[in-house]
C-alpha cells in the first residue's frame, strides 16, 4: 500500500504545473483465474479457481479521470463492463448512515458466500 504522507508540497506544485494533476489514494479490486488447489470447492472443471486481487496504490490523475474532482468524504467506483465499458458512480458527500450500510452489506455478503 502507498502512503499519501511522502507528497511534499513541491510534489504537489509541479503536479499542477504539469497538466493540473492531482495526487490521489486509488482502491482497485478485480476478480483474477488463478490455478486451482486440490479438493476447493470453488474451482471449476479447467482447474482454475476466482481469486480477488486488491491494491491501494498513490496515483497522479489527469482532469479527465472520474476521481480527479472529488473531495471531502466523496467516494466513487468504476466498473470495468464488456458491453458498455468503465461505468463511473459517484456518491457525493455520503453521511454515516450512508458508509456504515455500505460497510454492512458488503460484511453481510462475505458472510453468506456471495462474491
């Protein structure tokens, strides 16, 4: 994971002198075929299994990135889409209520065995 603390403000400047790029934690998750492992129960007949890959990783966006202009406590995801392509939603400014469900229904999810 890459830390956010190690951006000066000289970093910052030269970012927005160069094409006015701001500096942002980015989350990325995608689904991945791995090899599968003997007796596991959620390989399938080509002895591959699913497997999440999850970074967080300090990215330099360009203004035309979805998650150039967010601020505050925004939050936003972009799925990757065979037909339509990346589809970017935003949430705005969320309240408690708002994260905390999120939160909920994802651990809720895991629990069941939903992917």
């Amino acid at each position: 994971r890459d830390s956010i603390r190690n951006v000066t403000r000289e970093d910052i400047r030269n970012a927005h002198l160069n094409g006015r790029k701001k500096y942002r934690l980015v989350a990325s998750a995608k689904l991945v075929e791995v090899p599968s492992t003997r007796n596991n129960p959620q390989s399938d007949t080509n002895n591959t299994q699913l497997k999440w890959e999850a970074s967080v990783k300090l990215q330099l966006l360009e203004p035309s990135d979805p998650l150039y202009n967010l601020c505050g406590t925004d939050a936003s995801v972009t799925f990757g889409t065979d037909v339509l392509g990346p589809v970017t939603v935003v949430s705005s400014n969320p309240t408690l209520v708002d994260t905390a469900y999120g939160l909920f229904s994802d651990i809720v999810r895991v629990a069941s065995g939903h992917r």
